[in-house]
C-alpha cells in the first residue's frame, strides 16, 4: 500500500493526532473515561495504521522490536513497583496514601504510575503481537 | 441491528466480509455500552474489537487464505449443545435481579461507599479509574500479567518456528 497517495497523506495527517489523543486518554483517565488499557491499544494502533501504510520495516524502525519487548516487561515492573514502592514507605503492597504526604496526593501519585505501567504493557503487547504475526510469511506489508 | 449482523457473519462464507462484519458488531456492542452509561468499556471494546482485533485477523487470513472449507461433519450434535447451554444460560438470567434494579445487591453492597467515597478518598473524579486502580488495584494487577503471559506466549510460539524454518 506504499504507493497510495491518498493514504499516505492522510495517515501522515492522522497519526500524530492518533498518538495526542493515546496521551491524552492516558493522563486525563483519572476525570474522564479512559485509561491505561484504552490509551495502550490506542497508541498500538497508531503505529499499527503507520506500518500498514508504510510498511512493517518502517514502522519497525520507528519503534525498533527491542524496545518493544522491553516495554513488555517493564509495564508490569512499574505496576509490580509502585507496590513495592508503598511497601518500602510502610505501607501494605498497593497501598498508594503512603507514597505522599498528603494521603489524597499519594493516591493520585500511585493511580498515575499504574495506569502507566498498565498503557506501557498493553502498547507493547499489541506492537509485538503485530510485529510477529505480519512478520511471518511474506509479510502483510509487501503486496 | 446486531441480530442481522449475526446472522450475516454465520451465513458468509467469505472469511474476509466475517471480519469486517465482526468489526462493524464490535462497533454496535460499542453503541449498547455506551447507551448503558459504560463509557470506558464503549472505548476498549471499540478500539480493541473493532480496531486491533480485526487488524490482527485480517493478517491471518493474509496467511491462510480467505474462503471458508467445507465442514466435515453434520452440525446437529454442536447445533444441540448450544442450545442447550442458551437454554441453561436463560434459566440463569431469571435468578437474577430486574434491570435497574435499586435494591439490587451489586448497588447495596460496595458501590454507594464507592460513589461516595472516592472522590474524597482517591481525589480522582472517574470512579472507573479509582476502582480500577485503586480499589480493586491487585486484580488490575493480575490483569496486566495475564496481558503480558499473552505477549510472552505469542513471541514464544511464533519466534520458535521462525527459528527453524531459518535451520532449514
């Protein structure tokens, strides 16, 4: 689909608004609907939109497979660590009100990292599980 | 709406207009959960159902081509199992209580602390996500490792038989 002008524009139009709004879904999940999870599968699907526009090399380099499996395992280390994290501070695991002084502040603070471990491993996911199956064979990118 | 749909996707022997029609249920399975007030869960099924879902089948039929075989055998035995779990389901649905219920026990039992208190208690205005997050903070935990085993066994099974196709 290299050739298609149309596409190309459009997409190029698109695709950063596609990734504002995955931010946006991420960080504003605590007052409006979003979350985490949405905003994963949606910045997911931007760069899924851009490799079947450009290609799955394209897209390969733009967010190169390494990174992709480190953010795999690295949502759920942040999720796992805002935990630990209310451990060390003399909470119970998961207990957010420790992690600042005001218990309202900590609360907010622990909700913001684990949505972003939740966003980083659902992105990932996504990405890798594209990048595998448009991988094998000839590719979904190269008719 | 939706039953047409249905009905649509088991009748098509094209395996590429199922995919788009399954698409097209995600969006109106959308539609419902927003009626029903669900917004959060309208966006996942939507960019989820709708969106990746039939991305990632669209590749798979890339690879294993687009008609749907033959069956091999006669659907009576499957056709009577369903049924028969529809049958068991609808009887289930009688037990439970009327819709929208207020004494319900799912609206007397933790919701109206949580109604109440999480503004105060979490200081963020979406409840969803104070549950989600906060409340209910090792279920989404064991969710987000479930999402991950999912990616890790996927990267398992593919990149094997990459490996030794390579080997040949």
């Amino acid at each position: 689909m290299r050739r298609q002008m149309v596409l190309r524009v459009v997409g190029k139009l698109f695709i950063p608004y596609m990734l504002l709004f995955a931010l946006y879904v991420q960080f504003h999940g605590d007052f409006g609907p979003g979350g985490g999870f949405q905003a994963g599968v949606i910045a997911a699907a931007a760069i899924i939109f851009y490799a079947l526009i450009f290609g799955l090399p394209a897209a390969r380099r733009l967010a190169p497979d390494a990174v992709v499996e480190a953010m795999v395992a690295l949502g759920v280390l942040l999720y796992a660590g805002v935990g630990v994290a209310g451990m060390v501070l003399g909470g119970n695991y998961l207990d957010y009100f420790v992690l600042d002084r005001d218990p309202v502040a900590g609360q907010h603070r622990g909700i913001f990292w684990v949505e972003a471990g939740v966003g980083t491993t659902v992105t990932g996911v996504m990405l890798k599980i594209f990048y595998m199956f448009a991988g094998r064979g000839r590719g979904l990118e190269e008719r | 709406m939706m039953v047409v749909t249905v009905l649509a996707i088991v009748l098509q022997r094209n395996l590429f207009s199922v995919v788009v029609l399954a698409g097209i249920y995600s969006f109106l399975m959308a539609t419902v959960l927003l009626a029903l007030d669900a917004v959060d869960v309208a966006m996942t099924e939507a960019s989820v159902g709708a969106g990746i879902s039939t991305v990632l089948l669209l590749g798979a039929l890339y690879l294993c081509g687009g008609e749907e075989a033959k069956p091999l055998h006669r659907p009576w035995l499957p056709l009577g199992v369903a049924l028969l779990i529809v049958a068991a389901l609808v009887y289930g649905t009688f037990g439970l209580p009327e819709f929208s219920d207020p004494l319900a026990p799912f609206h007397t039992h933790v919701v109206p602390r949580y109604l109440e208190q999480a503004l105060k208690e979490t200081g963020v205005p979406n409840v969803v996500t104070a549950v989600l997050a906060s409340y209910r903070g090792y279920d989404t935990l064991g969710e987000t490792v479930v999402v991950f085993t999912a990616g890790i066994g996927v990267i398992a099974l593919l990149r094997r038989t990459r490996r030794r196709e390579e080997d040949r």
